[in-house]
C-alpha cells in the first residue's frame, strides 16, 4: 500500500498521508515518498492549489516510535543514517513547499502531533474539524521539534506561545489552535472536506502567477526591512502587469464579469 497518494482533479492536487493503521506517523519511506511527491506537483504546470490531507481517524500523528525504537541500537552506537534519511525527505518537504508556486491548503482532523504541525505550519491555509487535536509532542520522547516548526511557529503565533507549546507539549483543540493562530477555520467533521474542496476550487480558480508572488512577498517579509520589501513588492507587481492574468483581470472588472485566470 503507498504511503502517499496523489490525486489530481481539475487543477487541484491531493496529496493523502497513507498509513492509516500508524495514525499516518511518518517514517523513512514515508517521509521520501512525501518530499517526491511535492516535487511532482510541483513540476505539474496543470496543478494550481494543493490539499495536504490525512487517510483514516488523523492527520499525522508525527514521526513513527516504531521505527525509532527499531533504530536505538544504531543511534546509540552514533549511526544516525536512519534519521538522516528521514531528515532528508522531512526537511526536502518543507523547503519544496515554500518554493511552490502555487496555494498549499492543510485539511487536518484527529491527531495533528509532531511533524503533522510541522507541516501543517508551512502549508499557506489550514482548515480543522472540530475533533482535531494538537500536539508537538517532541519534548515526550526526549527530542526537539523539526520540519521547521521552530521556524513557522515564533512568526505565527509568537516566541511566548511557541516556547509553551514545545517545552510542555500539552493537547490543545481546534478551537485553541484557531484562537492562537494556528489554522484559518474549524468546521464540522462530517463537513471538511467539502469546505476543503470549496476552498481549493476557488485558489485553483485565482491568478496563480500573482499568488506565487504574494506567497514570496509574505514568507520573505519578517526577514526584510522596509526598503527591500517596498523594492520585491514592486518588482512582483510589474511582473503581474505583464502576465495574461492582469490583463483579465483588469478587463472583467471593467465588465463587470467574473475573470477566467488560466496563467501559471
């Protein structure tokens, strides 16, 4: 059984996290598997949004204990090529998703732990069912957070509030991780993915070319000061005056008509 499932339907990619009977934990063929298939949609010029998605009863119940266990002996004796090569697709993952071009939605319900808030964090958009519960959960097994967490988290929701969610590791709701910042909307359970699938049909249907600039603008803007903002945010924007999109843009809404964006 794949550990990771894409699917493409018009213009949205699907991107399903696979092992079920492990709470979708990850391990090193799940996390190579993971990086690959980002760098698949990636390449796709047909994709124009992307849902990350969890098979069975969670989203990802972070990395798998199984497997950590069954890599004590080598670790122990200082091998860390097991880990390395999790790191790898982990980390691959995560910078594939910041230079995607394209909107990147997180559909989460059941267990969100470890890397699954990790991943959660780098997607642009996240919607929660109600039975969604949080977890960092990395200080529980002795170790650190990853899969830049330690990144996204201080930016999102502030270095007090980061530093009580990794040093503690306490179980947190949908409704308190809407409250802190965490995630854009929590729904229903019967109902996400139905508001999954309303929501990435309207990215898919936006000007793609001018979100990868937004995306750009807003990932780069707390490392950069003023000047270099106004200078990449008027560089993006010229670049969207020359594409077909602007032009359609600019058209339907002086005929007061929907816009047909096709650009990637």
């Amino acid at each position: 059984m794949p550990t990771i499932i894409t699917e493409t339907d018009q213009g949205v990619a699907t991107i399903t996290l696979n092992r079920p009977e492990r709470l979708n934990a990850l391990d090193q063929d799940m996390a190579a598997t993971l990086h690959a298939s980002f760098i698949d949609v990636a390449a796709d010029v047909d994709v124009r949004c992307v849902v990350v998605r969890g098979a069975g009863d969670g989203f990802m119940a972070g990395g798998d204990v199984g497997f950590f266990e069954r890599s004590l002996n080598q670790l122990s004796s200082g091998d860390i090529e097991p880990l390395s090569e999790v790191f790898d697709g982990v980390h691959g993952t995560i910078r594939t998703i910041h230079r995607l071009p394209m909107p990147i939605i997180a559909s989460v319900h059941g267990a969100v732990a470890g890397f699954g808030i990790s991943l959660m964090a780098a997607c642009d958009l996240a919607i929660a069912a109600e039975d969604a519960l949080f977890n960092m959960a990395y200080c529980h097994i002795g170790a650190s957070p990853d899969g830049g967490s330690t990144f996204a988290l201080p930016r999102m929701i502030g270095l007090k509030r980061s530093m009580e969610l990794a040093l503690l590791g306490d179980r947190f709701d949908a409704n308190q991780a809407l409250s802190l910042g965490l995630i854009n909307w929590v729904v229903p359970g019967g109902d996400l993915r139905a508001h999954t699938q309303q929501l990435a049909a309207r990215l898919a249907a936006g000007p793609t070319k001018a979100f990868a600039k937004t995306r750009l603008l807003l990932n780069m803007s707390l490392n950069s000061d003023l000047d270099q903002q106004l200078d990449r945010e008027q560089a993006a924007f010229l670049e969207c005056a020359a594409s077909d999109d602007f032009a359609e843009g600019v058209s339907a809404f002086l005929d007061k008509r929907r816009p047909k964006f096709r650009g990637r």
